[in-house]
C-alpha cells in the first residue's frame, strides 16, 4: 500500500496518507480547525537501490561492441611486452669441504 502526499489549500499543510490504491482520494482537510480542500501531489515514487556487484553502463552492451572491445583489449596486449613477475634469488649451496 502506497504513502500519498496532500496538500490543503486553505491552512497549506501537507501530509501523508497511507492508503490503498482502490482508496478514494482524500477531499477534506483532516486538521480540525480547518475545513479546506486537499489536492493530492504527484509523488516521485520509491527510489532504486542496486546492491551487489555489477549493474555498470557496460553490462549491457550490444555483441558486436563487446566484440570489437574484446579485439581492441587483445592487440593492445600484445603491443605491449608485459613484465616477468620477479622472483627471489636462489641461494647456491656451499660445496662441501
């Protein structure tokens, strides 16, 4: 069930309502020293959350630009020499006296 948003247009207060979407809208103010008439404002509605990894512009590409992508990343790795992970020197064993 959806929240709505009034506005009087004698007093100007707004609220809040909680009602179903089968509901009549509100007529009345429902402050007690004021019988005004309320109009129902146009909501923004609920915001979207994306939890969880991905939903990034590029998820949802088209085929044939992921598969240019795909050929542009592989002729730029093989222009350039990729670096040899290092490793530790070996200790060379004493010979035996």
């Amino acid at each position: 069930m959806p929240n709505y948003d009034y506005e009087c247009h004698q007093c100007g207060k707004r609220f809040e309502v909680f009602q179903s979407m089968n509901d009549e809208k509100l007529i009345h103010c429902p402050d007690e020293n004021c019988s005004g008439q309320v109009k129902r404002l146009l909501g923004t509605g609920g915001g979207i959350l994306f939890k969880g990894a991905g939903f990034y512009q590029t998820d949802y590409r088209s085929s044939s630009y992921q598969a240019a992508s795909k050929a542009e990343n592989g002729s730029a790795k093989s222009e350039t020499p990729a670096a040899a992970p290092s490793t530790p020197a070996t200790p060379v064993p004493k010979a035996a006296d």
